[in-house]
C-alpha cells in the first residue's frame, strides 16, 4: 500500500519535467495506444524513467506517458495500463490515477478492448460505459481497502453515478457530429481479473447478471478516480463477440483483440479527440 508522500513524490517529478499542466486524463486500452499520436507538443516519459511508476508488460501497451494538447486540451495519455494479470496488486494498478489527481486532474477517459456479451453488439461496436460489475471487488479486491487518506476522498465513496451523465451526452453528441452513432452502443462493463478469457458458463452468467460487455481492467482505476472527484468517461471497443454456444469452434484471442482495434482505430481516435474539445 502506498502512502500520499509516494503519490506526490511521482507528481512532483512529473510537474518538474514538463510545463504542461493536464485537465484530462486518457488511459488507452490494448492497442489503442494510438490516441496519444494525436498529441501535439508532446513530451514523452517512459514509464521506467518516472519515480514510483509501475512498467506494463502487456502486448499494445508502450508503457508511456504522453504529455500534450489535443484540440487545444492540456491532455496525459497512459500507453499502456497496468492489470491484476500481470502480477500487479490492486494498489499498484490504479497508481497512476492518484498522481493524475495531484497534477491537477478533473476528467478521467478510460478505454478498453472488451468481449461483447450483449447479442446485439457486434465486432467493432463502442460501448459507452453507463455502469459497471466490479467482479474483484465481490472478492475483496478493492483500490480503497485499508487506511482511508482523507486528502484522496471519503472512506464510503458512492458508486452509484461513476460515470458521468453530462460527459456521456457530450459523447452521444460527438458520435452524431462524428458519423460513429451507427456503432455507439450503451451499456454495463464487467471486470474479471483474467488473463484467460471467460468459459462459456462465465459468459452465461455474465449476461444473468446484465453485463453488456466483459474485459479484464478499467473498473479500479474508476473506483479510484471517482473516490478523488474525478469525472470519468468510459469506453469500450467490442473486440469479439464471447462464445455462448458449446458447438461453437469460435475461440477468443488476444491477436483478434489488437486486429479488430487497429481496424477501428482511426474513428475511436477521431471521436475522442472531438469530445475532449467539448469538455
């Protein structure tokens, strides 16, 4: 567990080595690492160069971050997060949210690349995040376990609003502008700790549950940003569509993943640059 002096100490770096000063936060998920390209006046730090940092480990994360403007937005990328599956502990997996706050973080952006459960959805749909099923945290995995530092947020912070109704309009809107609403999608995001992908009984009770869409991040660092104050936007890129039916020979894949995320990358790219403009 780490202290408010390690978190400050990371920030404090950060602010020494580059004059820009971030209102919005964005995590890519696997192989949406492109998002920080959109940068302009960009500085780069190495997740290794950054005191305190963890360092990702995943195919289609840098392991990076991106300090820049984007629309004219005072913007920082993280290329590349952190997942339990790594050997990570949950404190270390959403340190990087606690220093986006110190630096002067409002607004949060996660993506990820997830399974679709809904039927309806389909390969290469973007799922609006309107809540979540915090599968780890049924477990006892939770960010905010042990001592509660009161300069991060309350000890029982509420949950029931994580993502933000006035940035899900915005996006709504921008999805419109954009010509991307023919594959907007709204829905509930259910985290598993993986790295193997669901079974087809995991998949079926999933979807008893009400989850749209399932993938293996992105709900710790929620729970984090919104215990800071943080707005929070959340995104899904549907990547495959899970496996329900015992006869199927289909077989999920993490090359499927980053295959389908390249294929969309261009107009998730084009859609979050014109929503950070609006923010």
């Amino acid at each position: 567990i780490y202290r408010y002096e390690d978190y400050r100490e990371t920030a404090d770096w950060l602010l020494n080595h580059t004059e820009h000063r971030p209102k919005v936060a964005i995590i890519c998920g696997s192989g949406l690492g492109g998002l920080a390209d959109l940068l302009e006046d960009k500085i780069v730090f190495p997740y290794n160069d950054i005191p305190g940092f963890p360092t990702s480990t995943v195919p289609g994360h840098a392991g990076q971050l991106v300090f820049g403007k984007l629309q004219g937005r005072q913007c920082v990328c993280m290329q590349g997060r952190f997942h339990f599956y790594e050997g990570y502990n949950i404190y270390t997996v959403t340190y990087p949210v606690r220093v986006f706050f110190l630096l002067g973080v409002e607004t949060l952006i996660v993506t990820n690349a997830a399974g679709g459960l809904n039927p309806s959805f389909n390969v290469g749909d973007m799922m609006l995040i309107r809540d979540h099923i915090n599968m780890p945290g049924f477990a006892g995995q939770n960010p905010l376990c042990g001592h509660n530092d009161d300069r991060f947020g309350v000890r029982f912070p509420c949950m029931s609003d994580a993502y933000d109704r006035e940035l899900s309009a915005l996006a709504k809107e921008t999805a419109e502008e954009q010509g991307c609403s023919t594959f907007l999608q709204q829905g509930v995001y259910c985290m598993l700790a993986g790295p193997t992908f669901e079974t087809i009984a995991e998949c079926r009770v999933l979807q008893l549950l009400g989850a749209d869409a399932v993938g293996m991040s992105t709900v710790p660092e929620v729970v984090v940003a919104r215990h800071c104050g943080l707005r929070v936007l959340g995104l899904s890129l549907i990547t495959n569509k899970v496996v329900t039916d015992y006869a199927s020979e289909e077989r999920a894949n993490h090359e499927e993943v980053l295959e389908t995320t390249r294929l969309r990358t261009q107009d998730l790219q084009r859609f979050i640059s014109h929503l950070v403009a609006k923010i």
